[in-house]
C-alpha cells in the first residue's frame, strides 16, 4: 500500500469519532447486549479498543525510539487499566483521549520508518508498517465486531426482510 501512513491515520482518526457518535445516541442496553451469549457487546468492543490503545501507543513509540525488541500483549495484565463499570461516555472520552496521543505520536512517522524492525515476544520480527496495518484492521475489526452485536435484535424483528441479513444473523432467538 503506497500511502500507507494517510490511509491508517484516518482509520484511526475516524474509529473515535464513530464510537463517540454511538455512544451519544445509542440506547445503554443496546450498547451493552452481546451478539450472542459469549460474544462482545459493542461495550465491550470499545473497552478492548479503549485498552489496546496503550499497547499499540507504546509498541509505535519503540519503533520511533529505535528499540529492537518488545514484549507481546497480555490482555489480563495491561497496566492501564479501564474502570469496567464506566459509561458509555466516559469510555468514550477515554478511548478518544488515548487516540489523541496516538495520533500525536503517528504524526512523527514517515516512509524511512516503515521498514524498521523489531522483534516482538511472539511474533518474531515485525516492521513498524507491518504494525501500521494491523493497528488499522483492529480498528476496523473490532468495529465491525460491535455493529453486529447492534444488528441483532434490528435484525431480529424485521420479520420477512430477515432472510434479507442472513450474512450477518449470528443465531435465531439470541
């Protein structure tokens, strides 16, 4: 991808402001009912992303330190971690406050940097564009991930079109 640096930074720009959005006008229960028993609310979707961000602020600050190595991502002992009973909004606040820095740090990298490696504690070696692309698809993934858990009592009751959501049903009655 040649343009790379653009395209992920308005990836990352546009998922808070979507998610700022959905928590402005969405209803609370709608927000937090999981797709299916087992799976992510849309919630929870953003409280992951929310977490996350320090991970991926700080694997992209030791690329741009030129550090040659970083440890791999334990979502159990993050050690920023996100007041589970926060609202909506205030995760939200959060998760943009994050993004913000990130986006802050982002703004430092150029082509050069693309190619510079380190080795991840599981991963083996990565390149910084390597990490640019994934930042940008968990976006993206997770995202996607929250709108079917909204879709699901849309999808639910709208009688005959149902068939219509097949692709995106996950299971009757859920």
């Amino acid at each position: 991808m040649n343009d790379l640096i653009p395209t992920v930074r308005a990836i990352l720009t546009i998922t808070p402001e979507k998610w700022t959005r959905l928590c402005q006008v969405l209803p609370d229960g709608l927000l937090r009912r999981p797709a299916i028993p087992g799976q992510w609310s849309a919630l929870e979707c953003l409280h992951h992303l929310t977490a996350a961000e320090a991970v991926f602020a700080f694997r992209l600050n030791c690329f741009l330190e030129g550090r040659s190595e970083f440890p791999g991502y334990d979502p159990n002992s993050a050690e920023e971690r996100i007041d589970p009973a926060a609202t909506p909004a205030a995760l939200s606040a959060e998760f943009n406050r994050r993004r913000a820095a990130s986006l802050q740090a982002l703004a430092k990298v150029t082509e050069a940097h693309l190619e510079r490696r380190a080795r991840h504690a599981e991963l083996g070696p990565v390149t910084l564009g390597e990490l640019l692309h994934e930042w940008a698809a968990h976006d993206l993934n997770h995202t996607i991930q929250a709108e079917h858990a909204l879709m699901q009592p849309l999808i639910l009751g709208s009688g005959p079109w149902q068939p219509s959501f097949a692709d995106h049903l996950l299971a009757q009655g859920a």
